[in-house]
C-alpha cells in the first residue's frame, strides 16, 4: 500500500497550537467578562439614587424661612492687640534707702497717690543747710547795701573818692549773685526733699513691685520700683488692608463716629464697645496694611494691655433693605440662587444677586422681595419643582424629633395610607376582634 501515515512528532505540534489558541480564546472571553462586569458595577455605584428630589418622588422635609426688610451692617475684620494709652515705670529721682511701700500689688491708684517713701533725713539736713546759707548771705548783702548808701552820700559831698563808692557798688552785686545762688541751693534741696515721697503721676493700676522695702534705690535702677498702666480708657492696635483705607478716611473726614467692637479669640464673644481714634500715617510696604487706634472706655477691666483679640469695625450701614439668612444661599450652574417656597407646596429655584453680609444675615440686592418664603435648611437634594413638606426650626434643631414625628405622623398633611398607617390601623383592628 502507497498509503502514507503521519508520523506521531508531526501531529503533536498541530496539537499544541489548536489548545494555545483554546485557551488564548478562553483567556480573552474571561478577560472581557470581567471588564463588563466591573464597568456593569461601576456604572451601578454611580448612578443616582431616587433623593425625594423629582416632581414624581416623595416629598422632602425642609425649614422655610421668610425674607424680610431691615439694617445690614458693612463690617470691617482685623486682627488687633490692646495697647495702654500710658505705662510708666515709677523710679527714684534720689539716691536712699526705701523705707516704705505704700501699694499693693495689683491695686487701683489715681494720679498723686503715695507710692513710696525714701529715708528723707539727709535731704532735710540739706535744706537745712542752705537755708542758713542763704540767711547769711542776705545779712552781708544787706551790710553791703547799707555801705553802698552811706557811700553814694559823701561821694556826691565829695568826702570820699569815686574809686570806693565803684568798688562797694561792685560788692554789692557780687553779694546779690551770692544770694541768688543760695535760694537756688534752697530751691534743689526743697525739691530733693519731695523726691523722698514718690506719688503715682497718672490713673492706673499697680503691677508687682521690682524692689522690697529696705533696699537703697538710685536713679540708675533699671527695673524701677513698680510699673503703672492705665487700663481706663485703653486702646486696640489692629491693621487694614490698604484698600480700606479710602473708605476709612472718607468716613472720618465726614465727621462720623465708627464703632468699634473688641471680640475674644474665637471671634464669638463681645469683650467691649469702642470707636476708632485714627490710623497711621504711613502704609507697611512689606505688608500692605496700615495701622489703625480704637479707644475703648474698658470700665469693667475686660481688656489688658497685649491682650489678642478680634475687631470688628463698622464702617457703614444699609438702611431699610432686603434681607435673609446665609443658610438660604445656594451656588451651582444658575449661579447663586434660593429655593423659593410655592403656594402648591413646591420650590422654584429662584437666581439672586447678593450684597453685603454681617454674620448671619446678607443683603440681597435682586431676585427676590420681602415676604417670600426660602428653603433655609433640607435643600441639599432638591431639585426645581420637588414637592417639599415644611417643618418647624425646633425639628431641623432636633432631627431625633423629627423623623419620629414623620414616620408616626408621615408628617403633616400627608395620607396616613401612604405612609403606612392604614396598615397599623387594621392590625391594631384585627387584634381587637
């Protein structure tokens, strides 16, 4: 027989090649089954779910409030620290011993107090001194005086030469020096004495003492006895952006009186009431800003000298406008916008334009009119025509309360068959039969 037959070697690799691309084949299906299950699950994630937000979903839950007229403030914000208007290191003009403190720490004292006492004996042996001085010398220039006169007389009688009666009017002036010169020693030791009493030149409060009783003290004292800093009134140094300060001065030099307000840390709590003073004459050209002073009255002791607080400045006010609460605002493809409360129990996104803002309250300039009613809390997944269902600001501040009182309820004005209450009321029937 011619017939031929294929060797075993030449048919294995024919083998090989059929299950290479079976599995290859395989491998690519499985591959592909996979990417379409991820994408299947991807695309499941993000799709949206059903929010309550469509004009055929349930309705949502939300806190309108209505828009009304009134003040809005233009606020200025800085940083700023409380400086004293004076501070004053009491020091001893004389050289002693301190005998006493007549202060407590801490303690209020108004100007020409007695602070302190130094040993004052040697001062008083001073004065003593040259007021002998002086007496003394008012004797011999007074001697002087009368030899000038009796000299001048029997000169004119020409009893005695001109050259004496020169040279006793020469004396005369030399002794009148010498009792100038006394009444000044006189003088410096009057003042030397009433050093010894160190009185407090201003109003203010006491710090902690530098020296103890006992120690001898000189005018050379770094430290000084004690510091003193008036606390009423007291100032708060803070800084503007430049471009506030045509504003700022506009105001000033129309004679208006800017308040001032002194905020703690958090900006939360008002310390005290004040009005700016005046700025700076120059601008830091590192920082841009200017200086500014408010005076604060500071009756309660509410403010310490570089004490960190928060400044509100008002700078103008805007009478008798449209007014509404931030937690209306909302900001997306239309731009800023409030959801408009309808008569049918419906929102309507309504575009606003904005003003100026003072804490909670905004201006709003267009867009909406005193009267109408907002969406102030729920509008995180409203949508233009949703049906909504309005609940008080108590549930929005308790939300505990509130979804017990929807799901008991299924809120005011709904169906109870809706919401599942048919269902409680046949079972609560059938358990009573």
């Amino acid at each position: 027989m011619d017939q031929q037959t294929k060797h075993p070697s030449i048919l294995v690799p024919e083998q090989t090649r059929r299950s290479s691309r079976g599995r290859v084949i395989l491998t690519t299906l499985v591959v592909l089954l996979l990417l379409a299950g991820i994408v299947w699950w991807t695309r499941q994630q993000a799709a949206p779910q059903p929010a309550g937000g469509g004009r055929n979903s349930g309705p949502m839950s939300i806190v309108p409030e209505t828009v009304g007229k009134g003040d809005i403030g233009i606020n200025l914000n800085a940083l700023g620290t409380v400086t004293s208007l004076a501070t004053v290191t009491i020091r001893s003009q004389i050289s002693g011993y301190l005998m006493k403190i007549d202060f407590k720490e801490g303690d209020e004292v108004k100007k020409g107090d007695l602070i302190a006492e130094i040993d004052s004996r040697p001062y008083e042996a001073t004065l003593a001194q040259a007021k002998g001085n002086l007496a003394r010398d008012e004797a011999i220039l007074k001697g002087a005086q009368v030899d000038l006169t009796r000299y001048q007389g029997l000169a004119a009688q020409n009893a005695v030469p001109h050259q004496q009666l020169d040279t006793q009017i020469a004396l005369v002036a030399q002794d009148q020096g010498t009792v100038e010169a006394d009444r000044a020693t006189v003088k410096s030791a009057e003042v030397n004495l009433q050093y010894c009493r160190i009185l407090s030149p201003l109003d203010g409060r006491v710090g902690l003492r530098q020296v103890d009783q006992g120690n001898y003290v000189t005018p050379g004292d770094t430290n000084g006895l004690v510091v003193i800093t008036q606390l009423h009134p007291i100032s708060v140094l803070f800084t503007l952006p430049e471009d506030n300060l045509q504003a700022v001065a506009k105001r000033l030099r129309d004679g208006a009186v800017l308040p001032a307000s002194a905020l703690d840390r958090s900006g939360s709590n008002k310390i005290a009431d004040g009005t700016l003073q005046t700025f700076d004459s120059s601008i830091d050209p590192t920082t841009g800003t200017i200086k500014l002073r408010a005076q604060f009255e500071n009756d309660t002791r509410t403010l310490y000298p570089n004490q960190f607080v928060n400044i509100r400045l008002l700078l103008d006010t805007h009478k008798d406008v449209t007014t509404m609460s931030t937690a209306g605002i909302q900001r997306g493809v239309p731009g800023t916008f409030v959801y408009l409360v309808n008569d049918d129990s419906t929102v309507t996104v309504k575009p606003v334009k904005l003003g100026v803002t003072d804490g909670d309250r905004v201006e709003v300039v267009s867009g909406i009119a005193p009267g109408d009613r907002i969406v102030i809390d729920g509008a995180d997944k409203l949508r233009e025509g949703a049906k909504v269902i309005v609940r008080s600001a108590a549930d929005a501040a308790n939300p505990g309360a509130a979804a017990k009182g929807t799901v008991n309820g299924a809120a005011k004005g709904a169906d109870p068959d809706k919401a599942g209450g048919g269902k409680r009321k046949r079972s609560e029937d059938g358990q009573k039969q």
